[in-house]
C-alpha cells in the first residue's frame, strides 16, 4: 500500500488493510461532501446574486420533503461509518484464545518485554510471522501507548491495571514501535523496533537467549517467598484462601453474588487489593501486597498462577467428585474462614 500513496505506514498484519479500506472510505466520504459542498455553494453564489440595488427575493416557505432527505441520508452514511469502525474495533480489542503471549512493561522511557519462555527484551520485540501475538502490558509510572503503525493497532499502557493488545504479523521485517502517549521529557525518544521473523528464525532466536527462568518459575519462587502458599497451598490447590489451580480464565463466583472470569487484571487486583473481590465462601483476610511486590515481580506471580493446571476437580466440573476438592473448599467444610487466623 505504501508504494503508491506517499506517508503511508508498510502495511504488516492482518488489521493494516481494514484500517486502511475504512480510513480511505472515511477520507472519500469527506472529500466528496467538501467538493459537493463547495460547488454547490459557488453555484449559488453566482446563480442567486443580488442583481440590482432593489432587487426583493421571493420568500421560501420550506419543504418537509427535502429536510426528511438531506437529515436521512447523512444519518445512513454516519452510521455506516460507526458500524464498520465498530467492527474493527471489537475484533482488535477482543484477544485471541490462542495467542502467544508476551508481557510488557513501559516507564519513563524504555520497554521492557518479556516472553513466557523467561526471554527478555528492551525496546526490541521479536515476533514470528504468521501468529497471534497477545501483549499483556502495563507500566512502573505514567500513561504510555504501544503504537506499531504498521500493524495498525496501539493501546494505552496505564498505571495500575493490565491492558492487552494483539496482532497477527503478515510480513517479515522491521518495524517502528512508539510511545503514542506524551509522558515526560524523553517522551519522543521512547521508541523501540518489532522485528518479525519467520517461525523457524524465531524459533532458533528464542532458544538462543534461553538462560532466563521463566516469568512462571519466577512467580513460583515468589508465591513461596511471599507465603502465598501457606494459604493457597504450594501448588495453588487451595486451603485457608481460594483455590488457584485452574482458576485462569475461570467464571469465579463472589461473596457479592456476582460472578467473574479470572483474567489478568482480576488476579493482579486480588493480589493488591484483595478486598476488592472476595471469592464466595471466604472471609476477607488476606493481606494487601501493594507496595511489596514491583510490577514486574506481578506479572510472574499472574504468570504463575496462569501457569496452574485446572487439575479437573475444582475447574467448572459439575460432574465431578465433589468429595476430591471438599477439603480444599471452605464453603464445603461449614467453617467460618473468618476465623482461619
Ligand atoms: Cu512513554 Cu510517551
């Protein structure tokens, strides 16, 4: 697309040409009703002028007709509009199931990439061609925006909570990645590159840098050393506070009545603000981690319980025994939790 129209971004995922078909349906639009307008106008100008000095124009009573037209008519073109861009949208805000998941961390002024395999990288983002790449993104201070021009897709990085972005990379090669977001002095300097590769190059790069632990096995040591486990158990099974194991992508009940599935942003708040969601049948307990664990440090302990399998016994299994999982369910014992302490 960038050969013909001059500062066009390369085109290089599966959402470059659907921007580009609405954006050049939005600009067409555009361009059409300012020439008509414009035409018209100057028609008119010509066409109604005041003649002589004395000259009294007939009066114009209106018409229904006409203002029913010229209100429908931009109404069914705005709306084609909405419900394009709506499509698009959904379909970039709405991650993949089977994506290959990549955490981010902006600050003041780098990123920081990691990927589940322990491999990390600053400003620099390797990525096979071909697949779906999640990001799982979040930041140690201000706002920032992960902006990839040719990819057609950017997300706001913000304080406190996870936003993911993804994409699906069409094209070898190396491209611009930028912070769209002003946040601070070297705000213009916070750029970094995606480098796309084909599976096997990936393959071989990833295994090349393999010396990392893991974000998984780095949360596992922190859920330890945090004494997460004396409550969760060691492997997530569950005891005094809720079972893990399985609980990713879970519908999770709560004390309120409501109901949640377990995402990334649900775990990272329950482990900093644990009140905020209290599982049914248990007490509010645990302590807050806010403060004591770094952003990094989060994204391995969500890594890590990510990591836990369902083990099918607790996982949404009402055909199972419920027999297995009595002992790690406060709710199945009787037993107040409130008084676990
Ligand atoms: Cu980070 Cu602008």
């Amino acid at each position: 697309m960038q050969g013909w129209i001059p500062l066009v971004p390369d085109s290089a995922s599966t959402f470059s040409w659907k921007v580009d078909a609405l954006y050049f349906y939005l600009s067409g639009v555009t361009l059409f009703f300012t020439l008509l307008i414009s035409i018209v106008l100057i028609f008119f100008v010509i066409r109604y002028r005041r003649r002589t000095p004395y000259e009294i124009p007939r009066p114009i009573a209106g018409s229904h007709k006409l203002e029913t037209l010229w209100t429908i008519i931009p109404f069914l073109i705005a709306m084609t509009m909405f419900g394009w861009g709506a499509r698009i949208y959904f379909e970039q805000y709405k991650p993949p199931q089977n994506a290959i998941e990549v955490y981010v961390v902006g600050k003041q002024w780098m990123w920081k990439l990691q990927h589940a395999t322990g491999q990390r990288e600053i400003n620099e983002l390797h990525v096979p061609v071909g697949r779906k790449i999640k990001l799982i993104m979040t930041t140690e201070d201000v706002i920032h925006d992960f902006f990839v021009p040719a990819f057609r897709t950017k997300a706001d990085v913000v304080p406190g909570k996870y936003t993911t972005l993804w994409f699906e990379a069409t094209k070898t090669g190396t491209y611009h990645l930028f912070c769209a977001e002003y946040c601070g002095m070297n705000h213009s300097g916070m750029t970094g590159s995606v480098i796309v590769m084909e599976p096997r190059e990936f393959d071989n790069w990833l295994s090349g840098n393999a010396s990392n632990t893991t974000p998984a096995a780095a949360g596992q040591q922190l859920f330890q050393t945090l004494g997460c486990a004396s409550c969760h158990g060691a492997n997530g099974e569950g005891g005094r506070g809720p079972t893990l194991a399985g609980l990713y992508g879970r519908q999770t009940p709560l004390e309120s009545g409501q109901t949640i599935r377990a995402d990334e942003a649900y775990i990272r708040e329950s482990i900093l603000n644990p009140q905020a969601k209290i599982v049914a049948g248990f007490g509010p307990i645990m302590p807050t981690f806010q403060g004591q664990v770094t952003e990094d440090q989060l994204v391995q302990l969500v890594a890590f319980i990510k990591s836990l399998p369902g083990g099918g016994t607790t996982a949404g299994t009402p055909g199972g025994s419920p027999a297995a999982t009595s002992a790690a369910s406060p709710a199945a014992s009787g037993s107040p939790t409130r008084n676990a302490r």
